[in-house]
C-alpha cells in the first residue's frame, strides 16, 4: 500500500518510486488521511502548478497549507500567516514584505554571506556534524542580519525553529502545543523587536515592514510576529536542508563534486539542481472552493488537495533523466520554490544567494570533505531534513 502521510516513511527517505508510481498511473489520487475522510495527492508537474496559480479554486486559507487538522482557535491564529492567507489579503500582507527581500536589498547581503561561510568554514577541521556546524547557522546568522537580531540569539532561534517543525520527531522531546508554544515564542520575539525598532528604528528588514509605504499601509507588531515564525521555517529550515541534502548529493555523486571543483562556474546551475534533487518543502495543502477538475479528475467543492512538489520535480515529461543528479542542467523548471501564483517563495532570491555561496567556500576551501556516518533524517511529511550528517571536513584552505 502507497502512503505519503505518515511522517515515520520519510525517515527512511522520501518515497519516490511509490511517488512516480502514482505520476505515473494515478496523478491525482484518493490517499487516506487518519484525521479527515482523506485528500487528493496531486504529483504531476503540470498539475501542481494547475494548482498552485489558482487560489480562487484552490485555497490556503480554508483548510490551512498544513496537512493535519487543528483546534479553531489554532486554525484562526495560523490564518494570520501569510502561508495560510489567499488574495487579496495575502497580496497586500505581501507587498509590506517584499521591499525587504527585492534582488537588490539581498544583494547588500552578499558580503555578509560570504564572512559567515568563511568563518563557518574556519571552524572546520577533522571530522564533524556538517548540519549543525555549516548547514544551519548559516541561515540563523543571516536572519539575525535581516531581523537586526543580535547574532547570539541564533542558538534560541534554531531551538525554537526545531521545535515548531519538528515536533513530530520524537528525537526533539516534544509534543504539538510545545510546537505551538515554540511559535508563541517565535511570535513575542518579533513582537519585541518591532517595538524597539519604533523607537529606534534601524536598516534592518523589521524597521522597512513597520515603515508605512506610499499608502500608509504598514505592519503591525503581530503581524510582525506572525512573519518571524514564517521566517523561522521559510529563511531557517529550508535553507539549512537544501546545503546538508546537497552536499549528501554531491557526496553521492562524487564525480558532480569533481565536477564543481573543477568549474566553479557550474554554480548557478548547480543551486538550481541542488534545490530541485532536494525539495526540502515536500508538499503543500489546499482546499477545493468549488467543484472543479485537476488533470481530468473530478474533486468536489472541500476536497483536501495536497501538491508533492517532491513528485513534481523528478517528472520525466518535464526532467529529462530526472532522476540523475546533473549540476550543468539546464533548462531546470523545478517547483522547489513553489509551482509560481502568489505563494511563490518569497526569500528565493537569498535562498540562491546563501546556496551559492555556501558551496562556493566550500568548493574552494574543503575541496576533500567526505561522508564520515550514516545521515539521520527528520521524522516529517513536510520538510524534507536531515538531522546529523557526520562528515571529515580535512583541514580548511585559506
């Protein structure tokens, strides 16, 4: 039997081949769900991205983007995050965020970037955890920057980032109302600093959202608070695992890393395929608003819909050889940002930025890092994550 949704599967890896199995023969298929009557799993390239630029027909706000079902009062609470609105509210919400994250006040961040790889990478020698040495504090700092957070509070930011997606990992020692608690606390911690940046506003990201724009629309301190738990998730867990589930590709492919070494200018492609191969957002959830079709098949008005974007992205009618690592591929349409409309990642452009300098130091400085254990994965169905992933980074060149 297929099953997508318990999150014990993913410890093993994701499931690709029951999930080109049902590309393949049954690409928008009834799953069951323990919690509701069941959803569609939608895993054809075409139809993610169907579904992803309609949120007329398909929303987030309804039945929230997380799989799983909540307490009301929980449900009207995450309505407050931009991931589970839909437009026009999500729209505006959108636009008081984005003058933060545009290609140019991201490129302000490049140098910023690259001392902190090189300092990480400083700190490399023998043999250790590539995930929380190199793959995780490298988001942590840069949030910290954006937020005009002091970089000290990265090790309370990725407690609380764990928690809140991890706690369905019995590892963590935690329960869901810790994981609710985490992003309570995630919440007061934006709520703090949009209150210091009223009365000592700063060049940082939470002084631009409380800055009212053109209109005089401005963010309040919720919502700020709001978008410090997105960021914690979006900034923090996705980039940290598309470096450590990159570098697991490359040392499973040694010849793409010989590859790199050789050509540093492979690195644009190289990020774009390093994303695809690892997909570290798995799926998404939306809700059908009428009744409609996705792919030829008939889904009824509250049907739970779930995109597999991990599906998505090894679609050989789109992915010539999709399921070979290649860093030089081009074109290379993934999803791992999202299949386009308005819940397109808003952070792509530093995520790319973070994954292209990251691999660039490493590249350079620890061109003889080698797999050191076996990896531990995350126990989830929505983040794509590697816990521990001992490596031998050799000693850095300067």
């Amino acid at each position: 039997m297929i099953e997508l949704y318990d999150p014990s599967v993913y410890e093993r890896g994701v499931p690709y081949r029951d999930l080109a199995w049902l590309r393949e023969h049954s690409p928008v298929h009834w799953h069951r769900d323990p919690q509701t009557p069941g959803f569609w799993a939608v895993t054809r390239h075409a139809d993610v991205v169907h579904v992803s630029r309609h949120p007329e027909l398909f929303s987030s706000y309804e039945g929230l983007a997380m799989s799983g079902e909540y307490p009301e009062p929980d449900k009207e609470l995450q309505r407050l995050l931009m991931l589970n609105q839909d437009p026009p509210e999500h729209s505006k919400r959108r636009s008081l965020v984005n003058k933060g994250f545009t290609p140019r006040m991201i490129g302000k961040l490049e140098q910023h970037i690259r001392e902190v790889c090189d300092d990480l990478i400083d700190r490399c020698s023998g043999e250790g955890d590539f995930v929380t040495q190199v793959a995780a504090p490298l988001p942590l700092q840069v949030i910290c920057e954006l937020l005009g957070a002091p970089v000290e509070d990265r090790d309370l930011l990725f407690d609380l980032s764990n928690r809140l997606i991890g706690w369905d990992d019995p590892e963590f020692q935690t329960t869901y109302e810790d994981g609710q608690a985490a992003g309570t606390e995630l919440m007061a911690y934006g709520n703090a600093l949009a209150a210091d940046r009223v009365e000592d506003p700063r060049d940082d990201l939470i002084t631009r959202m409380i800055t009212p724009d053109a209109d005089g629309a401005v963010l309040s301190p919720d919502d700020v608070g709001m978008f410090t738990i997105l960021l914690a998730v979006a900034g923090n867990e996705t980039t940290r695992n598309a470096a450590s589930l990159g570098m697991k590709a490359f040392f499973d492919h040694p010849e793409q890393w010989r590859r790199l070494v050789a050509n540093p200018s492979l690195l644009d492609t190289a990020v774009e395929e390093i994303v695809r191969w690892a997909t570290p957002v798995m799926q998404f959830r939306r809700t059908a608003m009428t009744d409609t079709t996705i792919g030829g098949q008939p889904v009824s008005r509250g049907d739970k819909i779930v995109v597999y974007y991990s599906a998505a992205n090894r679609d050989p009618s789109v992915f010539a050889r999709p399921d070979v690592f290649d860093i030089g591929r081009d074109p290379n349409p993934h999803l791992g940002f999202g299949g386009g409309g308005p819940h397109f990642c808003l952070g792509a452009h530093l995520a790319r930025m973070e994954l292209r300098v990251l691999f660039e130091t490493i590249a350079r400085r620890l061109p003889d890092i080698a797999p050191a254990g076996e990896v531990r994965r995350l126990r989830s169905n929505f983040i794509n994550g590697i816990k521990e992933m001992r490596v031998s980074f050799g000693p850095p060149s300067s």
